[in-house]
DNA sequence: AACAATCTCAACCGCTTAAGT
DNA sequence: TACTTAAGCGGTTGAGATTGT
C-alpha cells in the first residue's frame, strides 16, 4: 500500500455508451490527424475516454467502409467455413467478411450461429478449400480437402502454394502472412458511400488493376499515400485497417 | 398490461505479443 | 537482457430491446 499522496494521480475515465457529440469528436480527430498513437487520441480530440476505448470504438464503429445490419446467407456460410477450420480466430475470420468486425462477427457467432450448427448436430463442412497451414491443428491438416478449392460466389484464394512462392512486388516488401490478402472495393468508400474503386479495370477475378494501382509500381507503395478522393477528402488508407499494407496485385485479391 | 426470460450488441477486461529503450 | 509501453485479440459482461406467458 503506497502512500496515496506520493501515487500519481489517475485522470477519471469516462467509461460506457459513447454519446454522438463523443462519436463526432472522436471521428474529426483521427480523420484529420490519424490516429497514429492511440493514447494521444484523447487528448487531442478532447475526450474522457482511454486510448484503448477509442480504438476499438474507431475499429468497431467509427471506422469508414463498415457494413451494419443483418449477415447474409452468404456471409454466414463465410463465418461457419473458417470457424471451422480456424476456430475462435475472429480477427482472422473478419479480414475475409470485408466491412465486417471482428467483435460483431463473434457477437453473430454466439447469438445465432452456435446454436443453428449446435442445432444441425453436425460439423458443418466448409466449402471452401484454405491450405492445410491454414488450419489451426494437425488433426485438422490431415484431414483437409484435397489442393482443390471452392466457394458458392466467390472465388477465394489461389491456393496457398501459389502465394508463397508468388513474386515480391516491391523490393524488400516481405508478406506479413503466407495468405493472400483480399481487398474489398467497399472498404474503399468515402464518406459519401461512393467507391472510387468501382471504375477500375479487371486484371484477375475482379481484382484491380487501372493506371492508378498498377502492378509495375505496387499497390502497397500507392496505399502509403493519401489518396484525394471525389469531395476532396483525404482518405488514410493506412488507418483504416493494416489489412491495406503491403498489398500487391501479384499476390493478393481485390473485389 | 405486467412481468420474466431471452436475445443482441456495444463495451470492458485481462492476457499476449511486438516494439522501443 | 530486462523492462516498459502500446496494440491486438478473445472472452465476458451488462444494458436495452424483444419475445413469450
């Protein structure tokens, strides 16, 4: 027990529902600073919350390209095939559901999902193939599909071999994960909901690939920028999810 | 209409990991 | 190498909404 004289003196944070004026406050400052340090953020944007509140207040609603309302069929056959072959991994999970968090999809998951596979009373086959590094256990490794692969709408992943020995774009830039990485054009919105994705040409199963985001220069070196938008906002992509470092065309898939 | 049970979802807590010193 | 700090992640909680009796 220390002297309560000599402990430094703990600033009250405001704990709880966040109000419109804290959400409007909170999304002005890292628009237009960025976040960069999260525990600078209250500060700079005049709030009584803790940094650690308002990241994930930023990555849970805040953040632009974010998908509210009900999961579709579709998404939930996404959330049901990689949570059974990654198990409890939510951020991985929601890197694959594009505008989709991690904490809803877990929500989702408790709330509805458990039950309706715990109702079927059957493990619920994924059908989609990911490489066998993939899966979170060896038992899983043995007994995934054969190095073929297929999902009901999209087409997901080249398989995995393909992506470790895929070309680095840039030199020097190292892949943070074997996996390729997928971009959605939606998470590409400004405020205004439009997607200034939506005009560029296809290079591979509706991936990007115009003037802009050429494969000769790299996207990843494009995306450290900020990119002016129509409306003339400045859009950081980099704050929006580290999903957009080190993309390259030559690896990775945009949709 | 009133109450209880259940569901949903935003937010918090605590642990782990990575980076910096 | 040891320590500190910040970020990221998954589990859990609790308030409000919805549904059932």
């Amino acid at each position: 027990m220390g002297c309560k004289k000599c402990e430094p003196i703990k600033p009250k944070y405001r704990k709880g529902l966040w109000s419109p004026e804290e959400d409007q406050r909170l999304r002005d400052c890292v628009l237009r600073h960025g976040h960069g340090c999260w525990s600078s953020v209250p500060a700079k944007a005049g709030l009584q919350r803790n940094g650690k509140s308002c990241r994930l207040r930023w990555i849970n609603y805040l953040r632009p390209g974010l998908k509210r309302g009900v999961f579709t069929v579709e998404e939930e056959e996404i959330i049901l095939s990689l949570h059974a072959l990654l198990g409890n991994k939510w951020s991985q999970i929601a890197m694959h559901l594009p505008g989709r968090t991690d904490n809803e999809i877990k929500n989702h998951w408790n709330s509805y999902l458990k039950k309706k596979t715990l109702k079927m009373g059957e493990t619920i086959e994924p059908k989609c193939y990911y490489s066998p590094s993939l899966s979170s256990t060896p038992e899983a490794q043995e007994t995934s599909p054969p190095p073929s692969y297929e999902f009901s709408t999209i087409e997901w992943f080249k398989p995995l071999d393909a992506a470790k020995t895929a070309p680095e774009v840039n030199s020097g830039e190292t892949l943070k994960t074997s996996l390729p990485k997928l971009l959605f054009s939606e998470w590409l919105q400004n405020c205004d909901g439009q997607s200034f994705m939506g005009s560029l040409e296809t290079d591979r199963v509706g991936a990007i690939g115009n003037s802009q985001f050429s494969s000769e220069k790299g996207f990843s070196a494009q995306l450290e920028t900020e990119i002016e938008l129509v409306g003339g906002q400045l859009f950081d992509l980099l704050s929006q999810d580290e999903i957009f470092s080190n993309f390259s065309t030559s690896v990775d898939f945009a949709y």
